[in-house]
C-alpha cells in the first residue's frame, strides 16, 4: 500500500488538459497508518444488490470483510443495498470516447477489438438515440441517490470487486456463475453487465474505491472491494494498509517463477 500511497502523492493535483483534475494534495504515503477508522460503520453486500456472485466468492468476501472489522475495530451496520444494473448503458456512456480515439481508424479496426469492445462499437455506432442517452443519464441518477442514501448511514461499504474469480484477459466475458446461465435466465444485457454490476456503481458516482486481495477460488484469485466516501481516499488507503499488515497476501501469483 505503500506504493500505492507514493503513486497518490506523485500523481495527484490540477492539470490544465484535465477539467475534472483538483488541486494538489499532499502526505499521502506519510500519512499511512494515522487515520483512526476505529468506530467507524461499515456495510457488507457482497453482491451490491445488482451483481450475482459466485458462492465461492461470496463466501471469500464475507470472511474478509470479517476479518477487516475485527482487526480495524469496526461497526458492522445492517443496511439495504441495491445499486442499479446498467452494464449496457455503461457501456455505450464509454464508447463514445472510444471512438473518438479510434477516428479513422473504425471500423477497419474492428477484426483488432475484443468482441465484447467490437459488439458495444456496433451498438453505439448504429443504435445510439435520444432514448439510450435518457437511459444513461437514468442510470446515473440512480446511482447518485442510492450510493448518497447508503454514505448517509454508513462510512465504508463493502463488496465483491468481481462476480466471480478472475477470467482471461484475451475473454471472452463470463456469462455463467455456478453453473447458471445468466443469458437464459436473465437475458443478453443483465449477463453482459454482470462482470461490471460491483464496479460501476462507484465508477458512474465518483466514489473513492480499492479493492483488496481476499484470497483464491481454485487456484484463481478473489478480490474484496471497499468503497468509502468522496474525497477519503486515505481512509480507504489505511484500511487496505491493515488488511496489508494483518493478513498479508502473497506478493506474486503462485506459480510465477523466482
């Protein structure tokens, strides 16, 4: 965490081609191991409300969400949670600006994008109107309310960061958790958006997140994510610097060489 402290404090502050950066903030790594998180409330949702996670997973992320409480002295608050599923939307917001950074170069490009990147190119590019901008813009709002609803009980929220254990970076998206087929069950755009359902919530609202190895699944890796607060990064640096010194995970994936 120490690393990632030093990135914060060699990274951050205003920049004049980036109209959402603020200004400088200093202290980052110096200030690791001084917040006092003890008493502070925490709400656990593996799933979020909007993600289906895999049992395995879920039973990885509670464990370590346990642990966490234990050893940061948390409160554990019971609180409804059930953030907005918007995986396409999400999706078409982002491929706007992927296009504009193709230019001319889509679609000869396309044999060269992932299918998942390929399929929500063709979508934007050919079905994009008045009603999918309404759509992302709902999205959105959702997100904002539900996300302020739950800080306003709560200062951390705690989660899975995948549905499942890692996939292959080449893909394709899993559509099947535990052997259900979210296609069939669900339909194409809640199985298309269930690998981001944990993630896009933070994302869409701007809310500070880290997420924290929580051990593996068959070998494959599982991660917890904590969400807190706009602008308290540093608590989250300090929570994730517990779980460092507490439960070390280990520094290479097993089986990488020497």
């Amino acid at each position: 965490m120490r690393d990632a402290a030093r990135w914060f404090d060699v990274c951050n502050g205003y920049d004049e081609y980036d109209p959402f950066s603020l200004p400088q903030v200093g202290g980052w790594e110096a200030g690791l191991d001084r917040q006092d998180v003890r008493g502070r409330r925490i709400a656990v949702c593996a799933d979020l409300g909007a993600a289906v996670v895999a049992n395995a997973v879920r039973e990885k992320v509670e464990e370590a969400a346990r642990l966490l409480i234990e050893d940061a002295g948390l409160e554990r608050r019971e609180v409804p949670v059930a953030l907005p599923q918007g995986g396409l939307e999400w999706a078409m917001a982002g491929t706007a600006s992927l296009l504009v950074g193709l230019g001319d170069l889509y679609p000869a490009c396309e044999p060269d994008l992932t299918p998942e990147i390929m399929l929500a190119a063709n979508i934007a590019t050919h079905h994009f109107d008045i009603e999918a901008a309404k759509s992302v813009e709902a999205l959105r709002r959702a997100a904002i309310v539900q996300m302020a609803q739950i800080f306003e009980q709560v200062d951390f929220l705690v989660c899975a960061t995948n549905p499942d254990v890692a996939f292959g970076a080449r893909g394709p998206l899993p559509t099947t958790v535990d052997g259900v087929d979210l296609v069939a069950q669900r339909g194409f755009e809640a199985a298309f958006g269930n690998n981001g359902a944990l993630t896009i919530p933070a994302n869409t609202t701007g809310h500070p997140a880290v997420a924290i190895p929580a051990g593996l699944v068959g070998g494959l890796p599982v991660s917890m994510q904590i969400i807190g607060r706009r602008h308290e990064e540093q608590l989250l640096l300090d929570l994730a610097r517990i779980v460092e010194r507490e439960r070390p995970w280990p520094l290479v994936a097993p089986g990488s060489p020497a």
